[in-house]
C-alpha cells in the first residue's frame, strides 16, 4: 500500500531500510520534548520479528509517512495494524487495534496513517478499531490526554498532546479513559490500613517479600500468572497470555524488581495476593537514549542511583481474601517498604486504572491517592 501527496508518502513497511526508519519516528517527534524517555530500541525491534510469540496467533502490518520535503527520505510518522485473534475471540467481535503511533504535529500526515491503518484492518474484515493498543494491552496502550507536566513512570505511555486533537478531529471517540494516581509517601497510610494488616494476620494470611532468584523466583512467577489470570480475566480489552508468555516477560523484570516493594500474601501455603511495585527506572533509561550496549548499561548503573520514586503496578487480591483484609494489608506492606528507612522513594505513582473499576479506585483514593494523569483509549466503526 502507497499512499502519496506533495508533502509525504505512507508506505507499508516491507524492508529492512524501512523497518529502520519505523524506529526511528520517536526520536524526530520528541527531539525537543525533556520528558519522553526513549524506549530501548532492540526491544521494540523485537515486537517485529518472528521471535514475537504474538504471531502465533495474530497479524500486523507496519505503515510509516516519509517527507517528500527533504533531500535525504526520512520517516515523520509511524503506525501499526494488527489483528489479535484472542481479542476477537474473547470479545465476539471483529474489532482491529491500531499501536505504536507517533507523528509529528500535522493533522494531515497523523490523519492518513490512520486511514492506511483502518483500510488494512478493513480489509481483514475487522469492523471497529481500537487503540491506541500495541498488539495488546498486556504489551502498550492508551493516550495520555491530561498531565503533561511530569514526566512518564516506567512503563507507562508518553506523547505529545496534541494527539488527542486528532483523535477528536478524526471523528474517533473515547472507548474508555484510565487514571494514574499521585501517592506521596511523606505522610502515613490512614490507620485503616494497618488494621487491615493486623486483622489479615490474625486471619491465618501470611506475608512475606516475593522470591528473586531460582526455583523460588520460578514459584513465584507461575503463582502471579495463574492468581493474575483468575482475578483479572474480565478486565476491559485484555487477552489471555500463555504461562511461558508470562514467565517470559516476567523474566526481563527480575533484575528490576526490589523485593521490600512486592509483597505477597498466603493462606495455607497458597497465593491469594500480591501488590507489584517497581523502582521508576525510567529515571535512569533517560540517559541511555534507547541503546543497552555497554556504554548504555554503564550509564544505566551509574543513574538508577538517583531513582527517588517508584511505580505501584498492580494489587491483586483473590475475591474471598477481600473480607480478610488482604488487599489493605497488602497496600499497607508495600507502602511501608517503599518508605522504611534506607529506601530512595518520596512518591509513588499507582497506575493505570480504569475509570469504571470503582473498587480499585475507592481503595486507592482511602488510601491518599490523588488523580494526576488521565490516558485515553479510541473506537471507531470500520
């Protein structure tokens, strides 16, 4: 596919050469932006190769818009279409995903990769797309569409905001928003939640830090995948993964994670919680520019030592555990291992939630959680 005027080209990525220029849209559109952090390049190359266990059972095509107003061709904006077939399958509907978009700030270019992108997936049959998602929301989503005056935490979505002008231009309507809440760690959790503690205790609930290295790590992971998989089965866009799926992802954060911010909670010997932060590594990523060769990985070590803050991904908590307490507990716990003595953290960010999952938010609001960000993900009918 060739789409073609005065200004620019959009092409489906076919080659290497133009795989290449794919990677390299972020860097034109944020060259001037102090907070986007540079994803590691080799990682999103990967997404594009057949190591992409997503191609078991999806397809995706790949556009990029190349200026036709420079001597040298370079890509001003990119855009992925992909098929997710779990998605379909679990949703009953034949809806496409549109990921992995970054354009420059003009209406025209951003509006003509999304027209490639919604062909494509018309073309499969699809007949209602949604995003942005990239290949699943397990992977990459939403818009930041308020809250652009900080910087993003790991692993969360940045972009300029005049995306979602085009959205709105475009005539594409908000499927759902998300939230990411502000948690400054200065102040001590409201007493609830240490009565939560004590009463989950006292419950027969038993708490320790998760396991980082060997067959306890292993333990560990399988434990998070299948409680994961039980607890949050419904949630809004998401799809099942494989058990070596996740063992997999789980297996690039090992070294990442600090034990005092992941704790888990057991009832005769089984898992029935667990509440997931991480140090915000996107402080130290900053200065590698995308690249982990040695000189990056040397940097990265040097400037994790200046990681002041850390992110709260997810507080699970089997169904039947709730009236044990176990999610306050879990939340008081992590809470204080962020804060205890010797701990780098003065905030943390709980991110991202749904704006419909109202238990979720009433927790985390009891607990002194202020909105500071809002995401967006779009529809529109094919």
């Amino acid at each position: 596919m060739v789409i073609t005027s005065t200004k620019f080209e959009i092409r489906a990525v076919t080659t290497l050469v133009e795989n290449e220029m794919f990677l390299d849209v972020p860097a034109r559109v944020y060259a001037k932006d102090p907070y986007w952090v540079s994803p590691i390049r080799s990682s999103v190359a990967k997404q594009f190769t057949s190591a992409n266990t997503f191609l078991d059972y999806g397809k995706l095509q790949q556009f990029i818009a190349i200026s036709q107003e420079v001597k040298k061709p370079q890509a001003v904006g990119r855009i992925v279409a992909a098929v997710n077939q779990r998605l379909i399958e679990r949703e009953g509907q034949n809806i496409g995903l549109f990921g992995f978009f970054e354009c420059v700030d003009d209406f025209t270019i951003a509006q003509a990769l999304l027209d490639a992108a919604c062909k494509w997936l018309r073309e499969q049959g699809m007949t209602t797309v949604r995003g942005p998602i990239d290949l699943s929301t397990h992977n990459g989503c939403l818009f930041l569409v308020n809250g652009f005056d900080s910087p993003p935490m790991v692993m969360m979505p940045y972009n300029p905001s005049y995306y979602a002008t085009f959205m709105d231009k475009d005539g594409w309507h908000k499927a759902k928003d998300a939230y990411a809440y502000d948690f400054p760690l200065d102040k001590p959790l409201p007493e609830e939640f240490e009565k939560g503690y004590h009463i989950a205790c006292k419950s027969g609930v038993n708490f320790r830090p998760i396991e980082t290295k060997g067959e306890g790590f292993d333990r560990d992971v399988k434990s998070i995948y299948h409680l994961f998989n039980s607890t949050f089965a419904n949630n809004w866009s998401s799809t099942p993964r494989t058990e070596a799926e996740f063992v997999e992802e789980a297996q690039d954060l090992k070294d990442l994670i600090d034990p005092d911010a992941f704790p888990i909670a057991e009832y005769d010997g089984k898992m029935v919680g667990f509440f997931m932060g991480l140090p915000d590594y996107n402080i130290p990523l900053k200065h590698v520019n995308g690249k982990l060769n040695w000189w990056g990985i040397l940097k990265f070590l040097w400037y994790r030592r200046q990681i002041d803050r850390g992110r709260v991904l997810i507080v699970c908590s089997l169904p039947e555990y709730r009236r044990k307490m176990v999610p306050l507990a879990l939340i008081y716990l992590g809470m204080q291992g962020g804060s205890k003595t010797g701990k780098p953290y003065k905030r943390a960010e709980l991110s991202w939630v749904f704006e419909d999952n109202f238990p979720s938010r009433k927790l985390i609001e009891a607990a002194g959680g202020k909105i500071y960000k809002t995401y967006r993900i779009y529809e529109k009918a094919l």
